[in-house]
C-alpha cells in the first residue's frame, strides 16, 4: 500500500517558499519539510535578511558616506579652487578595529578599512595633481584618523563590561576624550602638518584589542 508521502512523491524535491517565516507560507515550509523537500525560505523579518541589510546600511553610511563626501570636495572645480588659495587637507575617521579586527564588528572593520584604502589612494591623486598645479606650492592632502575607544554617545552605548576591558587593553588607561581626537585633526589641517598624506594615525592611547 502506498502512503501518503509516496503517493505525493515530494521528497528529495527542493522547494522555494516566500514568506516562509510566519503563518500559511510557514506551514507550508514545515508540511513540505515533513515530505522530505528540500525547502529554501525567503522572508524580509529572516535574521539572514536582517543581517544583509546591516551590512549595506554599515558600509553606505562609513564607506559610500565618505567616498561621496570626498568626491564632491575633489572636484576638479573644488580643488583648482582650493590650491590656488592654498591648498586644503581632507581628513577621514577610521577605526583602530580595521586594524586589529573585533568580535561582532565584521561590517563596520571592514567599512572603515575601504576607508583607509580610500585614503590612501585619493592622496596619490591629489598629490599627483597638487604637483601639475601653478604654484606647485599648495598641495591638497589626504589622512585618515584610527580613533581607539572614545568616549561619545556611540561608546555610550556599548556595556560597561566591554568599556572596562577596553580601558584594560588601552596602554594609557582610559577612553579617550573627543578633544584627543578633535586636537588630532587640527594638526593634520594645519601647516603643521604640510608633509604628511595618505598617512593612517592611531588616536588611541595604544589600544590593543
Ligand atoms: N567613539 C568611538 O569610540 C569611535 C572609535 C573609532 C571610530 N569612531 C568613529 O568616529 C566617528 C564619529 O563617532 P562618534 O563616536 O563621535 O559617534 P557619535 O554617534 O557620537 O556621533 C556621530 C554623529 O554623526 C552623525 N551622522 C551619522 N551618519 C551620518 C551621515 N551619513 N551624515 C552626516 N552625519 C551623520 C550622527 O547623527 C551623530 O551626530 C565615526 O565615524 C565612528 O565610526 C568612533
């Protein structure tokens, strides 16, 4: 006698349900499962989902973010302006996490090191192209800050544990000051620092993750 499952001759089949998460497209994942089906779920609240869509916002905000605001200041017009006033300095935030990787950090390590890789290359630009201008002078350069953990709203938001460990794992001893960083980009745009591009500069009181 045939049963029900041979009689439906499903399994080994491989089946797509959309909206597969919840309700009628969840019971009928289960019931063709039951058949031995090989079955692929589609559904927006899937953690999978969830997850692509963090990566995208992570990179468009850090990475896309950057690039953009970067390319509308180099703009040919932008930067004849600029080097014959002078020249100008972009300065770019990073992460010390692209340097040395964090648990549960993936999309944001990877996001701010195309930053650093961003920086590096457009200061061969503008450098390239400081260099054809008259007066060769001027120059527009381009670094990249690599804050360790600073004490903002966003570190705000990370467990009093975590903090604690970072403190630990900070040679100086404590969460930086936004001051440290902010005093750190006065001297990346000043004169100061008229020989220093495509540089990556840690302010972090050497944290070691
Ligand atoms: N705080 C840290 O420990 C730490 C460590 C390493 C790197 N950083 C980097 O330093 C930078 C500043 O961080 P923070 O600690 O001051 O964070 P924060 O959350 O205190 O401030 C970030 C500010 O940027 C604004 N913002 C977010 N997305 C924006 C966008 N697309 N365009 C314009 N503004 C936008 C937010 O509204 C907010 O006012 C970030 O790039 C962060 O990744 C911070």
């Amino acid at each position: 006698m045939m049963t029900s499952s041979s009689w439906l001759n499903l399994a080994g089949r491989t089946a797509v349900v959309f909206g597969g998460a919840s309700g009628i497209g969840r019971a009928t994942a289960i019931a063709l499962a039951g058949q031995r089906c090989n079955v692929l779920l589609a559904d927006i609240d899937s953690q999978a989902l969830d997850e692509i869509k963090t990566w995208d916002d992570v990179i468009d905000v850090n990475l896309k973010g950057t690039f953009l605001a970067c390319k509308k200041f180099c703009d040919p017009s932008r930067t004849s302006r600029l080097l014959q006033a002078g020249g100008g300095a972009i300065i770019n935030i990073g992460s010390v996490v692209s340097s040395y990787g964090n648990v549960g950090q993936v999309n944001y390590s990877a996001s701010k090191g195309g930053v650093e890789g961003l920086t590096r290359s457009l200061a061969k630009e503008m450098a390239l192209l400081s260099r054809s201008n008259e007066p060769p002078t001027s120059s527009i350069r381009v670094s990249c800050i690599l804050p360790g953990f600073i004490d903002t709203p966003m570190a705000s938001a990370v467990p009093d544990k975590i903090l604690d460990k970072m403190r630990a794992k900070t040679a100086l001893g404590r969460l930086g000051q936004p001051q440290d960083v902010a005093n750190l980009v006065l001297f990346l745009a000043s004169n100061r620092s008229s020989f220093i591009t495509g540089e990556t500069l840690e302010c972090s009181g050497m944290l070691r993750i």
